[in-house]
C-alpha cells in the first residue's frame, strides 16, 4: 500500500525553485532513503509533506488521504525526528518525552509505559531527570528521537538525524531505526550521508536541485551506472605510460594514481582484476596491496549529476 | 490540553529570565519606593515644627486675634498629620532679639513676628537639616491660609448676617464675641463640619504603586509571549513539532496561555501581597476586588504578550524589546516616573479618557486607584469592564496572528 504520495510538487522562494516537480511514492513498511546534498530539497519536500510549506503546485497524500495543517487524524499517526533539536530546554527527559507523547496519547497510563519504552528504546535510562543543557550532543539527538517516536506512529520522517553525533551514537540510531521497522513503522530517512543511507535504507532516492535523479534498490541504483567495481592497487614507479596502457584494457573506464595506489574504475566483468594484474606484471611494475570495491551512492551521484555528493562524511 | 498546560506552566517557571522581571523586578522596585517615599512621609515633617512667636503688644492686637487662634489650635495634640501629635511646637519669646537668639540656638525653624500690624515670619538657614524647607513651608502655608481664610470667613458671614441677623446687636469693639452670639443663635453652633468624601485618606503615594503593579503586568507579558512562541512552526523546531501533532491547535493555544496566564497572576499576587502586608500600601481594605484587578490585569498582560509572541518575521528577542518598550512607555503613561509623569498621566487622561482603556498599565493602575479612592464600586466595575474588553480584543488579534504563521516560512 502507498502511504505517501507526492506528485509533480513545485516549491519556489521567489526565483529560487526549491522543489521542481519533484515525485516520490512510498510504500508501507520501508525504509525509504532520501539521499541528496546540502540545498538539495530534502527537508523543504518532508516540511510540504508534513504541511509545515505551502506549496506552488502537486499533490501530496498520506495514507491515501491529502495532507493539510488540520488533518489531525493523520498527524496522529505521524512521528517526526527533525534535524535541529526540538525539545524544551527547561523540563527534563522524561518531562519532555511525556510531554511529546500527550499530544498523541491522552491515556496516562498507557503513555507511562510508551515513554518508558521510549526511554529504553534510546538507551536514556539513567537520565530521565537531566534537562537537555545537560546533555551530551549524542544523547541530545536520541532524546529527539524518542520524543518523535514515542507514540509508536505508524509513519516516521527522519530529517538527518544522526548530524553531530559519535559514531557509538550513531550505530545505536540506525540500529533503533531499523528494530523500528521490524515492529511496523515506514521510515523516510533523508540524510547526505551515503553510508548510513546504503545500510540501513530499503529503497534510495537520489535527489539534487529540488528533483529526483534516481531511485531503487542500494543494488539497482548501482546498476544504473556503468561501473561495476574499482580497484586499488598499492604499486611502485608508476608512469604516465603505464597508465595509459591501464586506460587501453577494455573494461577499464578510468584510471588515476592517488597517493601510491593505482585506481581503476572498470565496467562490470569477471577478470577486471586478473586483466590488470597481468598488465603489471608485463611492465615489470611490482605491487602491494590490492583492494576491490563495489561502486558507492557517490560514483553514482557522479555519473548522474558529475558532481560528488557534498559534505561528505 | 492538560498536558501542555501543565508543561508550559513547568517550562515557564523555571525559565529563570522572564520571572527576574515578572517577579522580583516589581518587588525590587517596591521596596526602593518604599525607600524613597519614607523620606517624603508627611509625619517625618507634620508634627512638632519648632515655632518661636515673638510675644509683645503687637502679638496681642486683636486684629492677630485669628491667627492667634489657629496657632494655639495647631498645637494642641491631634493637629499632626498622623493625628497623634501636634502640628506646631510654639515657644514664646519677649522680644524679637530673644526669638533670633532662641531661634538659631533650638530646633526652630521660624521665628513670627508682628511688624507694622502685619505678621512676618523669619527663616532660619541650617544646611544640616534636610526637611526645614519643607516644614518652614508649612509655617508659611499656615500663616498664609490663615490670612485668606480670615478675610474670606469674614466676608462670607457678613453677607449672610445682613440678611438674617439683627445687626444692630453687633457693636465695634466686641465683634467678635457678638458675632459669635449671633451666629450661634441664628446658623448654629457648629460653624463647620469636618467631612470625608471618601472611606480612605488621600494618599499620592499609592498611585505610585499601583503605577508599579501596571507595568508588572507589562513585563509578566513576557509570558505570553514565550508560550506563544514556542507554539509557532516558524520560530523553532519545538514550534514545528507541536504545530504537526495530532492535538489541535485551539487546545494548545488554550493550554499554553491559560498556563501563562495563571503564573502572570501568581507573579502578580506575590507582589501585591508584598506590596499590602509588608510595604502597607493603602488598596482601600478591598483586597478581594484586588484580586480581581490582578486576575484580569495578567489575562490582559498574558494576551498582550500573545499577540507579540505572535507577531510575524521577527526574532523571539525583537519581540521580548518591543514588548519591554511598549511597558515603559505604557508605565509612563499611568504615571510611573515620578510626579511630573503623575501629571502628565493625569493630564491626558482627563484630555483623553478613551486612553485609559488602551494602555494596560493605566488601566490596572486605575481600577486600584477606584477601589481606594470611591466608595461606591461603579468606577471600579467600569475599569473592570475596560481590562476585560482590552483582553478579549488582544486575544483575537493573538489568534489571527497565530493562524497566519501555521508554516515555517511562505
């Protein structure tokens, strides 16, 4: 079942055109990936799906219904996790994320337990009774989380939700987000972090310029680009000469050195490596270290856009 | 709606900031008017104000006859502004070099004497004490008023003795004592009574307080403004979450500013406690209507307060230095800032009634000034009426505002 649908959405500031009839539809029980760099459009699309932006043109629906600023019984069923921090400064923890789940929740025994649970689900037991200030940046972040998540909605935004954290903070995130995917929830995931996208994300949208550039599967979007695997070879006394002969094989699509390895981008194909390795050992040229490497999200922003993915991490 | 009453209230009283000028600043504020007006107290300078008369056949004419009289009368005990003393500590003295001596030798601070038929009085300089100007004001006032009363008594009676009294009973030299068998025969005895057109005795200073309470409530307006700030999407990602959950904005409105409104009302009670059991500030002995005044004085300041909160592409601390600004000038005109303020307050209001009902400070200020001063309730009920209109007109414009800014951006 579609839970959201977005079509052919415009959003302009003045001359800038912030979304251009951008489309996207969502099925239930995913973890939609929006991956695209800083002032792509990913939070300008979720704040129009959430009804936060009015909008120039497009259709947006949630659960087979058109979102609006008083559509209640479909905000019920919503959680946001928002990219900056958006918790009050003066109540603690536990006041904050029972404060978060009322709105949702007016039974107050069965919100004691959801923000029990919530409390758990981040790793925050032991400081319920902080106040954010208090708070590490990490444990800040899981703090956000569980106040956007402590209702058990059944379709949860995630804006970029691991920015500024520690890579152990990090790892408990994604793995929170996808134990909440085996209990039922839909997730969009907008971040420009490709690996964190690749690992957890079970269907990608790559977007730039308010548009969507491509979308699948981590395997399909691979697929679209013609490279299927780059190696990297430690060599000694490397040429120019040698690596026009590298150029010259037939499945290779570049080649560069970088800091004393030999890179080489090659198409798909079972004897990239073998095919290079006998080039060097022909010139005579000794090496080291080999390394193979299935093509990232970035190789195929590059070929979409032929820019990199900004800010990477 | 509970929730977020109960939260906001939470999250407001702790927020150190906004109770600094809610709370303590007006109390801060009390105390040092309490300081300054304890220096200007009428019994520091209303009783035992050292007077040497010079005693001599001068004195003794009978044309001094009055002011003889009324000096003797002002120093006899109940004549003080506190009513427990006398107002005058007069002292004799036989001759005017005796007075002079007596005069910079004592704590007196006139010397009277009657020269060429008119009485003079003689001013002592001492620099150390800080009140003889005001209490050699005092002399002179009596001694003035006396005169102008004298003569306009004297007038009056005469008039109205042609044309009720025989006067063929009043002869030259006993006058007086014929006048005054006349007069009691024919008007009464009783020649004036003393009357209060109020229950309370006038008192200049409280206005001064209730000036205070005014622009209290315009800084407890901060609270309004804070939780309505934090309810738009616009202005923060707290605003943003709230504004796309599944609870409605009416009741969050409603939960946040009646929040708001209840701990405006406790800061503004503290301070008028404070104001009424410590500093004795006169409300009139009617502390139930008081409470009323600050109930709905924090329901006005909490709706002022909501509709700058609301106010649209300005920073929360534009808005907070609007809001501070739009307090002063608002306690300036209720007439916070000393007597020629007081004048000026008084001025336009008389120039321009319609402005007591626009400025909060002035309108809080003068429904505790209709409690003191009128013993009947009708001016009190229609300032109440004022506050109330204000209130409900603010917090419309807070709810239109509000439903402009239910996005981010535009």
């Amino acid at each position: 079942m579609t839970i959201v649908s977005v079509d052919s959405l415009v959003k302009r500031y003045g001359e800038l055109v912030a979304l251009d009839h951008f489309s996207m539809a969502i099925e239930g029980g995913e973890i939609f990936g929006l991956l695209g760099p800083n002032g792509s459009g990913k939070t300008t699309a979720i704040n129009c799906i959430l009804g936060l932006l009015p909008y120039d043109k497009g259709t947006i629906t949630l659960f087979g219904e058109p979102m609006t600023p008083t559509s209640y019984d479909l905000k019920a069923r919503i959680g946001i996790v928002p990219q900056n921090v958006a918790v009050f400064e003066e109540l603690s923890v536990r006041e904050n994320i029972d404060y978060f789940c009322s709105l949702y929740v007016t039974d107050k025994s069965r919100r004691r337990e959801l923000v029990d649970e919530a409390i758990d689900f981040v790793g925050l037991s032991g400081y319920e009774k902080f106040r954010p200030k208090k708070l590490s940046g990490g444990l800040l972040r899981r703090l956000n989380i569980a106040c956007g998540i402590a209702h058990k909605p059944t379709l949860i935004f995630m804006d970029e939700p691991t920015v500024a954290v520690d890579p152990q903070t990090r790892n408990h995130i994604l793995e929170g987000i996808v134990r909440l995917n085996h209990e039922g929830a839909t997730i969009i995931y907008t971040s420009h972090y490709m690996e964190e996208v690749e690992e957890i994300c079970s269907r990608i949208m790559i977007m730039d310029h308010g548009r969507s550039l491509a979308q699948g599967t981590n395997t399909e979007l691979k697929a679209m680009i013609g490279m299927g695997e780059r190696l990297r070879i430690e060599v000694a006394n490397a040429d120019d000469e040698l690596i026009a002969n590298v150029r010259s094989l037939p499945s290779v699509i570049s080649a560069t050195i970088d800091q004393g390895f030999l890179c080489v981008d090659c198409k798909t194909g079972a004897h990239n490596l073998v095919d290079v390795l006998e080039l060097l050992q022909c010139r005579g040229v000794s090496f080291g270290r080999i390394y193979a490497e299935p093509p990232t999200l970035n190789d195929v922003f590059l070929e979409i856009t032929g820019t990199e993915l900004r800010d990477e991490r | 709606m509970g929730q977020t009453f109960k939260y906001t209230f939470l999250s407001l009283i702790r927020n150190g900031g906004v109770l600094v000028w809610a709370l303590a600043f007006p109390i801060v504020l009390a105390t040092m008017f309490y300081a300054m007006f304890a220096n200007l107290d009428y019994d520091a300078f209303g009783r035992d104000i050292g007077l040497i008369v010079v005693d001599d056949e001068a004195w003794q004419a009978r044309d001094n006859e009055p002011l003889r009289r009324t000096l003797d009368a002002l120093t006899e005990t109940g004549s003080s502004s506190g009513g427990d003393g006398a107002l005058i500590a007069m002292r004799t003295a036989p001759d005017e070099k005796r007075a002079l001596e007596e005069l910079y030798a004592g704590d007196a601070v006139a010397a009277l004497l009657v020269s060429d038929s008119e009485p003079e009085l003689l001013m002592k300089r001492d620099p150390a004490d800080s009140m003889i100007g005001v209490k050699q004001s005092v002399v002179q006032t009596v001694l003035e008023s006396t005169e102008a009363i004298d003569t306009t008594a004297t007038n009056a009676i005469e008039q109205r003795l042609r044309g009720t009294a025989d006067m063929s009973k009043l002869s030259g030299e006993n006058f007086v004592n014929d006048l005054e068998s006349v007069l009691s025969s024919t008007i009464g005895a009783d020649y004036s009574q003393r009357i209060s057109i109020t229950e309370n005795a006038p008192d200049e200073n409280a206005r001064y307080y209730y000036a205070l309470l005014g622009l209290a409530a315009l800084f407890a307006a901060n609270l309004g403004l804070v939780a309505m700030n934090e309810l738009l999407p616009g202005t923060g990602a707290v605003g943003a979450r709230r504004s796309i959950s599944a609870l409605q904005h009416r009741s969050q409105i409603a939960g946040s500013l009646l929040a708001a409104w209840l701990l405006a009302f406790l800061c503004l009670l503290i301070g008028f406690l404070y104001m009424d059991v410590v500093l004795r500030v006169g409300f009139g002995h009617r502390e139930l209507a008081c409470v009323g005044v600050l109930a709905l004085g924090s329901a006005l300041a909490t709706a002022l307060g909501a509709v700058f909160g609301a106010l649209p592409k300005l920073p929360t601390a534009a808005k907070a230095g609007i809001l501070t600004g739009v307090a002063c000038v608002g306690a300036l005109f209720a007439g916070l800032y000393g007597t020629a303020c007081m004048e000026l307050a008084d001025t336009v209001a008389s120039l321009a009634p319609w402005s007591v009902y626009i400025n909060p400070a002035q309108g809080i200020s003068q429904a505790f000034f209709s409690l003191y001063a009128y013993d009947s309730m009708t001016p009190y009920g229609f300032a109440m009426l004022g506050l109330a209109a204000l209130t409900l007109v603010l917090t419309g414009i807070a709810y239109l505002l509000y439903r402009r800014q239910r996005y981010v951006s535009v």
